[in-house]
C-alpha cells in the first residue's frame, strides 16, 4: 500500500496539505485512509466532520475509532493515543502479574493509568503497523505526522530500540532459557526472566514489522512549510535528518502562497512578507528540484481551509514542477508521485537492495582508501558528528542521530577523514594492513 507520511515544521499546515492530498487521490478514484495524530480540533476543522474516540473497551490491533467517510474514497480517523497506552499498560500488566506478586506489588487500576510522554510515538507506529496488516482495503494511507523534528525522531524509533534490546539481551543469553521452565518448578512461580525474554520477543517482531512499512520503497515523507527565513532554515535541518534515517522525500508543499502583488502596490507593507516569501521559494525550489524531488505549490485561499470543498478549491489551484527528461515539468499538483516513487532505490544500509547512494567505492588503487558515501542534503558541517566505535559509525547531523553498521569491507580499515561535498558525507577509510587480506 502506498504510504504518505506528511510532516514540517511546526504551523507549517500539515494537517491542511494531508488533507488536501487526501481528498486530491480520492478523487482520482483511489481508496484512501487518512489518519491523524493531532488531538486538537484542527483535523475536525479541516475536514468538516467529527472524528469520533473508540468506544470503551474497544478490543482492535488498530489504534483508531471506525473511520468516518469526508469524500466519496476517502476516509479519516484520529490515532487514539490515551487509549492505545492504557490498552498497552493493562496488558504489561496482565503479562507481568506474577512478578507483581512475587514482589509483593499491586498493579494500577485502570482508572489509575493516564499516559507518559512518549506515548504518542508509540501509538503512531503502531497505527502504521496496523494499517499494513492483513487485506487493507485502502490504495493509499496519509498520515498527518507530528512537526518535523519529532516526526524525525518516531521514525528512527524502531531500529533504536531494536538495537537496545540486541544489547540488552543478546541472543546468546537466551540460549539458556531451556533451563528455566526447571527452575520456575523449583521456585514455584513462574521466572521472571522468561517473560521478560518472551515480551522482548515479541516487541522484537512488532517493531520489526513497522520498520519495514518505513523503509518500504513505497513509503515517502511530504514536506510541508510555508516559505520564509526561518522555516526555509527548519526545512533543510529536516531535510538532513530524513536523509540521515533513509526516508525518502517525494515532495516539498509550500503552502499558504501570497499572489503577485499588482505594481501600484509595491510599496504597500505586504510587499515586504510577498517579496520575503518569494525568495525563500526560489531557494527552497531550487534545493529540491536538483534532487529529483517535486516541488507543489499551494496558495492561500485568504481564509482557513475548512471541509471537503475548501479543501477541493486548494487541491485543484495546487502547482507543482519536478525535473524531467527536458528539464523542469509541470505536474498534477498534490497527487503527483502517489501511483508509486519514482525516485532513487531504497537507501540506506542494510535494505535488501543497498542504494548506490550509500554503497563504498574501492579507490584503494589510486588514493589507497575505501570511501562510503552517506547522502545528507541539507547538512552543513558546523551540524556534523562522526564517531567511530567498534564496528559502528555513529553519524550526527544537528539534532539528530544515527548508529550505522559498518559494511563488511569497511570493519576491518581506520576511519582516516571525512568531508561533506555535493549534499553527501564521504567517509574515508584506509585498510588495516594487519587485517586485510594480502595479494600473493
């Protein structure tokens, strides 16, 4: 199924653009579920209609109430946040009872339970799980997402914490489970270790699985900013921290676009913001366009976009440009890219299919070093961060930070330099004479 995930920074009108896309597909003819995160009353505005919580005990792997029909096509719920970390504790719960009374401990009431930080991520990934599980009905998904740096975050979630339960119990420890079943007889309650073993199990599997709806080549982030000096700023630091975890952008929304103004109201003080506006745009076009990314532009409609017709007026002024064969072209505005990403291949190390962007060139005969090329547009290199350790390399662009496996070849050589041209990191590594292998 295809996947939208939409996202910017903050005020950027992610919710419109989502919505807009939404609708623009569906009307199209394809089957679309749009799905939002947002708690506040800016997706029921947007859209028209109400989207309701689930009702009490409602038993569902996916974390969202029955979706609610906005447009012929298209349907729409709200992620249920609270309910997914209640349902989430109460089974913890459930699962851990004889280590509660083996301690001695009374678990939480269900009226006890309110939600931590943190659980929104959870019940997102969840949800995208969910969506691709079994025979969706839908053609495509559009998730509104939260802003950029947290959206950035939640998709880095899963190979973080797959990579903390490796760590923290190896599989070579549970090579000894066989003698556990002996020992809970013995103790007379069940081992604690082993259900900690099986619950990493299993959170093993379902984060497995998510991360392989985001690295799918038909998942793609849409970007969304309302062109200016600081949200221009905001989107390249985005931009690096997408490229950093391996999402691919299929298109930059700029939204909420002032018309020219006429010429006899050049000195009027909305010049100033137009022209502002403006420059940001042609830098930001140009920064994306060179890349292969779609440029859509969405125009401000002098009001707050509320139900299906708004929505339908801004997906039908929608613009957009991308580079083709004879230069730049004209697209179809907003439903540009969603019958499939026609992009690069999968990026990132460790897919299937290693993408030539992040692939090592053999230079060992003219400059005697390996170079592993990390795309990373947008990153400049007062923002980056390398370490070498063990067999990782630990990359950080601003904010944001990534643990990579080193390839096989480059394990066994020294990290000699690095420098940041034409949008990439190029790591320079120099083979280990004591470890690599000698020509006879």
């Amino acid at each position: 199924m295809r996947t939208v995930l939409v996202t910017g920074p903050g005020g950027a009108g992610r919710t419109t653009a989502a919505a807009a896309t939404a609708l623009a597909a569906a009307r199209q003819g394809r089957r679309v579920l749009l799905l939002t995160s947002d708690r506040g009353p800016a997706p029921e505005a947007v859209l028209g209609v109400a989207l309701p919580a689930p009702p009490v005990g409602h038993e569902s792997p996916a974390p969202w109430a029955q979706p609610v029909d906005v447009a012929p096509g298209l349907e729409a719920a709200r992620i249920a946040v609270g309910e997914h970390f209640r349902d989430r504790a109460r089974e913890l719960q459930d699962r851990g009872a004889s280590l509660f009374d083996l301690l001695g401990a009374t678990p939480l009431d269900a009226e006890e339970l309110t939600e931590l930080p943190g659980a929104e991520p959870l019940a997102i990934l969840t949800a995208l799980r969910a969506a691709h599980t079994g025979d969706a009905p839908w053609d495509l998904l559009v998730v509104d997402m939260p802003p950029a740096p947290e959206t950035i975050r939640l998709l880095a979630l899963p190979e973080q914490l797959r990579r903390y339960l490796r760590r923290l119990l190896p599989p070579e420890r549970q090579a000894a489970r066989a003698l556990r079943p002996m020992l809970a007889q013995l103790a007379g309650v069940p081992m604690p270790a082993q259900r900690l073993y099986e619950t990493a199990e299993r959170w093993e599997a379902e984060l497995a699985a998510v991360q392989r709806v985001i690295e799918a080549r038909d998942t793609t982030v849409r970007l969304v900013v309302e062109p200016g000096p600081v949200a221009a700023e905001a989107v390249r630091v985005a931009r690096a921290g997408l490229a950093l975890q391996s999402c691919r952008i299929d298109t930059l929304v700029a939204n909420r676009l002032f018309p020219e103004l006429p010429e006899d109201t050049a000195g009027s003080w909305l010049a100033g913001p137009v022209a502002e506006q403006r420059t940001a745009l042609k830098a930001l076009r140009e920064e994306f366009l060179v890349d292969a990314a779609t440029v859509c532009e969405l125009p401000h409609l002098g009001r707050g976009p509320r139900g299906a017709e708004d929505l339908a007026e801004l997906a039908g002024r929608a613009r957009s440009t991308t580079i083709g064969g004879s230069g730049i072209v004209e697209g179809d505005g907003l439903t540009d890219e969603l019958d499939g990403w026609s992009g690069p291949g999968p990026d990132g190390p460790g897919g299937a299919e290693e993408s030539e962007a992040w692939s090592v060139e053999d230079r060992i005969a003219v400059d005697g070093v390996l170079v592993w090329r990390l795309p990373l547009p947008g990153a400049d290199r007062e923002g980056l961060d390398l370490v070498r350790r063990g067999d990782e390399l630990i990359v950080g662009v601003g904010p944001f930070r990534r643990v990579l496996p080193l390839p096989s070849a480059l394990r066994r050589c020294a990290v000699s330099g690095a420098a940041l041209r034409d949008g990439a990191l190029c790591v320079r590594f120099t083979p280990d004479p004591g470890l690599w292998p000698r020509s006879s």
